[in-house]
C-alpha cells in the first residue's frame, strides 16, 4: 500500500527573523553610512551600533567623512573612518546605493543589511529594508531593533531621536504626523534629550558656518519660483568652514517664502560640485536628482555632479525650470 506523502512546509522567515539571526550568528560588525553624513546618517549609525556593543559585540562605526559635528551625541567619539580588519557582517543605514559609501566598503563586498528610507535605494544588501514612507532611517531603526534583540537605552534613544528630528528638519516636513511624535515621545521617554538636539542640530552655528553663508546669501538668485545660490572654495577658504557641505545653508534657502525649489550648489574640489534640492509640498525633485546620479525624497535631494560649477548650475537650473513648467501646466495656470 502506497503511503501519501506529506506536504511540504516551506517556513519563510520575516526580514525581521532574518536580521535577528543574523545579529545572533554574527559578533563583528561593520556598520557605514554616506559621505558628508546628515544627522539621521549618525544617529542611525550610533543608534544600532552602541545597541550591538551593549550586547557584548565588536563594532566599527565608520564614516568616511568622520563624526566630529556630531560630538553632541553619545559614542560619536568612536566614529572612525576607516573599517581595520575582518567582519562577520556590514550593514548600511540611511544610504541609497553603495557608492554613497564612499571607499569605507572597499574591499569588503556586499553589504549584509542595507536599512533606509530613501524612495531612489537601489537595494543594494543582501536584506533590503528599506521604507520610502518613514521620515528618516532612524524611525525604521526605533520600529525594528526590538524584534532584532536589541534594547534601545537612553543613549541609542538620544541617537535616533536626534536622526529624526534632523531629517523633519525640527519636524517641519510634510510626512511628519502624530505617529512620528509618538515614536519620538517614545525616545524622550527612554532618556532622548529633545532640547539639546534641537539646539544642536538646528539653531547653533559656528562663527565660520554663518561667514560662510554670507558669501552664499551675497549671491542669492531668484528667477520664476527657483531661489539658488552657489558656495565656492574660495569662499570656504575666507570663511574658514573645514567641511566640504554646505553648513545647512540650504534650509535657509526653503524657508524663502518665494521658493518653491531651493538649490545650493558646493564647488568640490575634484571637479564635481554638490548639488541639493529643497521642494514645498506637492513636488517631488528626487527624480531630477536621480537624473543626475544622485537621489533622496520627494521634499529633499542631492547628487554629486561632475564638471565646473558654471557648467553644472546651468544644467540643473534648466532642468528644474523644465519641472517647475510641467507643474505649472498640471495646476493650468
């Protein structure tokens, strides 16, 4: 007599069983984000990195570009910028393709765990989560860690929340609701100092960062709904300002009542100029910087551009120009 075999039960793991696994099997980490890191690049990193080491695990948190402006949160002294020796898994956070990296991953192949919110992520890893709707990386993190086997302490507290309410830019972007404050709430009450965040990452500025706007500001052009300006070496050498950003100057530049798209563009010195767009609601410019190499949101993008910076300003203004009409012609004005 022929006996029926039994089904066959395929067990699919969640992302979330596959990263705890992962976590559990593995004890050295290395854990990267972008170049010229924003505070949810650092947060995040500081965040799921300090988590890993209260757990007893080796971690190199590394930016290529260091974390000194970010001194203000818990273990940024032990950012490094240069990964040393063999790792049982590399994770990258808040970054939307490999070459955003820099050279940190060079030699160390794929990444393991890629997390992001980035809506252009190429999906990079070999686990991808990556959730365009969240309003930084750092609020995937604080939804995540727990099923990861992680505690979120009040210093990993004070490093996500910063990553929040830097990427909100103080919780002004368009995608912030009541569940954004509640996660924060949330991180607050884990030990998350909002007020010195706040402070640090939004209303403090160096003496060099504000000279360095104002060579900025002296150049401010506004044509049509497009508000730009230009930062060049000579005016980071006058000014003094040791890095290669543009000291947030941008978000000056949206705040101009005038603009429905802000640029600033940051000569660069390898012949590439730095390029970020910020949009009002109800206009998406991370496909313009995609176009360009680059990515980001809907509200906020960038990209690296090679040429001079005469040359790149006039192609992205006229690209702009071209995005800025087509809205004109959708609201048929």
């Amino acid at each position: 007599m022929k006996v029926a075999s039994r089904p066959r039960i395929w067990m699919i793991k969640t992302l979330d069983e596959q990263v705890a696994a992962k976590f559990t099997a593995s004890h050295r980490f290395l854990i990267a984000s972008h170049v010229r890191p924003d505070a949810d690049a650092a947060g995040s990193l500081l965040g799921l990195g300090l988590a890993l080491m209260r757990q007893g695990k080796s971690v190199q948190m590394v930016l290529e570009d260091g974390g000194e402006k970010f001194r203000y949160l818990p273990g940024a002294e032990q950012i490094l910028r240069a990964p040393q020796g063999e790792v049982d898994m590399i994770i990258v956070v808040d970054c939307s393709d490999s070459d955003r990296v820099g050279a940190v991953l060079n030699g160390y192949g794929q990444p393991d765990l890629v997390v992001d919110h980035h809506k252009t992520n190429l999906d990079f890893g070999k686990i991808n989560m990556v959730e365009p709707a969240q309003v930084a990386t750092a609020a995937i993190l604080f939804d995540h860690m727990p099923a990861w086997g992680l505690e979120i302490d009040a210093d990993s507290a004070m490093c996500l929340l910063a990553g929040i309410v830097g990427d909100t830019i103080g919780f002004r972007t368009p995608n912030v609701d009541a569940e954004v404050l509640r996660r924060c709430a949330a991180l607050i009450d884990l030990g998350g100092d909002l007020t010195h965040i706040y402070n640090e990452e939004l209303v403090m500025r160096s003496y060099e960062a504000v000279r360095y706007w104002g060579s900025g500001l002296n150049r401010l052009e506004h044509d049509n709904g497009l508000v730009y300006t230009s930062l060049t070496l000579a005016d980071r050498q006058d000014a003094g300002y040791l890095s290669d950003d543009d000291a947030d100057l941008v978000n000056v530049l949206s705040a101009i009542r005038e603009a429905q798209i802000a640029i600033i563009f940051v000569e660069q010195r390898d012949n590439t100029v730095k390029v970020s767009w910020r949009t009002r609601p109800g206009l998406d410019v991370s496909g313009i910087a995609y176009q360009f190499g680059g990515g980001g949101h809907a509200a906020a993008a960038g990209a690296d551009i090679e040429g001079s910076l005469a040359e790149v300003k006039r192609r992205v203004i006229h690209e702009t120009h071209k995005l800025l009409g087509n809205l004109t012609k959708e609201m048929g004005v």
